[in-house]
C-alpha cells in the first residue's frame, strides 16, 4: 500500500516536471507534448505485464500530471511551484479517486485545482490568470 | 433574453462552482479523514482563497466560434469508442486522439485557427475518457459533450494558461450529464 502511494507521487512529479520542461524544450503546442509523454506512458503500460493496480492507475495519474506541466510560464514559471502543485495533486488523486472513478476531466479539473492552490499561496502577484 | 455579457459572467461562476463542488464532494465523500484534513488544509482553502481575491474577471469578453462545439462532440465520440469498444483504456484512447491531431501542427504552422481547434479536441478527448459506469451510452456521451462544448465556448479569457484548464470543464459536462439522466432514472 505504501509502495502503490509512493509511486502516486513519483508518478506525480516526473509527470508534471517532464511535462514542463519538454514543453519548454520543444517551443511546441503543449497539447503535443502533454499527449505524446502520456501516450508513451500508456503504450508501455498497455503491452506490459505489470500488477493490476499499477496497470490501471500509473498512466492515469502521469497523464493527470502533464496537465500540470502544461502550465503557461506566465502564470507559474518556477519548478519548485510545478512540484508543489505535483505533490498537491498527488494528495488529492490519492483522496479522490474511489469518489470520482470513470469520471472523464477528474485528472484535469484536479491538476486545475492543485494549480490555483499554489497561485494563491504564492507570495509574488505576477500571475495574470 | 440573457445578454450575452451576463451569460460569460455565469459561465465564470460555473466554472468556479465546478471547482468548489469537486473539492467539497471529495471532503465529504471520502472515508480517510487524513486525507480529508488534507485535501482541506491544502486545498479547498487556498483554491477559495484565490477565486475570492486574485481571480480577476477577464477585461474582455469572448467566445471561440461554434466549430469548437463540433470539435469537441467529436473527439469525446471518437475517445469514447477507442475507450470503452476498442478496450485501449481511458489514457491510450484519449493521448492517441489528442496525439493524432497535435501532428496536423506541423503542417498547418501558421493556422491560429488550428491552434483554437487542438484545444477543443483535447477538452473532448477527456469527456471520452468517462468510463461506462459514469456515462453509460452515447446519448449520455452526447449531452455531456454538448454542455461541455457550451462552457468550452464561453470561457475562451477565462483562467488562461492554468494546465487543467480543459480537464475541469470537461468534468463539468460529464457530472452535468450524470446528474441529469440520475434524475431521469
């Protein structure tokens, strides 16, 4: 049980830290590069034998994740606020996900939400949401 | 006649409402109170926080064209069937789609048009990303991307730039759909 929360949280944060800095990388659409990590990350997962729990969650959760990553650079451009807004997803993924299970935009609407929460704990006002 | 003015401010409601509501079912559904001390602490309260006073009403007020609409009707119906026909599962089906028009990017490289439209296909993607629990057939699927479609258009200057964005209007549409045919049933 332990193991399978630890890796909600890496999952998390090498989902929206990679998200976020290939974005920043590529100069692409976002949408390419949040759908293209996650669609690595599920070919994998779809071919592999790997335990049911983890077949299941584990690309959910990266693909929640990218969304995080998708974040403009003018609204939240620093990787230590990227990684906070991963780890609060993280908490509410792990809390809401036997309420909202099979609902489509849950992913999105808490990486949104964790996305805010970090807006507005944020000292410096130089967002322009 | 709803002026079109009051109808962007409502649809800012509703999108505000739909975070709040996400959030405040979560506390209250959930049976690890851990985990709701946390979501509350961590969540709920800065997210309030935010809305209440950095959230500013955008300064002007627009609307994507009603292709987007389309578009996302769509992506939501094509997701759906790669989903919960194919079996390929909710993320394969919906990066696949998101993934198939993203490569269109490279050939049409000074559309703004295209860049609009990816938008509404990734929105519909996750509304296809409902499970058959939730959202049972297509007549289900259609009215959750229709409202999804409608909040899509109105909220082009709203929360721009915030990744997730898409994932909660989406959300909006597919509770929307579950709430209306839970009262029909």
């Amino acid at each position: 049980m332990i193991l399978n929360y630890l890796s909600v949280f890496v999952c998390s944060i090498v989902g929206a830290l990679a998200c976020f800095k290939l974005k920043n990388y590529l100069r692409k659409d976002v949408v390419l590069t949040s759908a293209l990590l996650s669609f690595l990350v599920a070919l994998v997962f779809y071919f592999m034998e790997f335990p049911t729990w983890y077949e299941e969650h584990v690309p959910r959760i990266f693909m929640g994740a990218t969304f995080i990553g998708m974040v403009s650079e003018k609204v939240l451009s620093t990787y230590l606020g990227v990684f906070t807004a991963a780890l609060i997803y993280g908490v509410m993924y792990v809390a809401m996900i036997d309420v909202y299970d099979g609902f489509g935009g849950f992913l999105g609407g808490i990486a949104c939400v964790s996305i805010l929460s970090v807006l507005a704990i944020r000292k410096t006002d130089d967002s322009k949401v | 006649m709803i002026k079109l003015r009051t109808a962007y401010r409502l649809l800012f409601f509703l999108l505000i409402a739909l975070h709040l509501g996400l959030i405040l079912v979560g506390i209250f559904q959930g049976d690890n109170y851990m985990a709701k001390l946390l979501i509350f602490t961590l969540v709920l309260l800065p997210t309030t926080v935010f809305y209440l006073y950095r959230a500013k009403a955008p300064n002007r007020l627009g609307y994507e064209k009603v292709t987007g609409l389309w578009i996302v009707i769509a992506a939501s119906i094509i997701t759906y069937y790669l989903n919960n026909d194919l079996l390929l599962g909710p993320t394969l089906a919906a990066s696949s789609v998101a993934l198939f028009a993203s490569v269109f990017q490279f050939f049409f490289k000074n559309s703004k048009r295209y860049k609009i439209y990816i938008n509404a296909v990734y929105c519909g993607a996750f509304v296809g990303m409902s499970s058959t629990m939730i959202v049972h057939n297509y007549v289900e699927l259609l009215i959750a991307s229709v409202v999804t479609g409608f909040i899509y258009i109105g909220t082009k200057y709203h929360l721009t730039g915030v990744g997730g964005k898409y994932g909660s209007i989406a959300f909006g549409g597919v509770a929307a759909a579950f709430f209306i045919f839970n009262l029909i049933r």
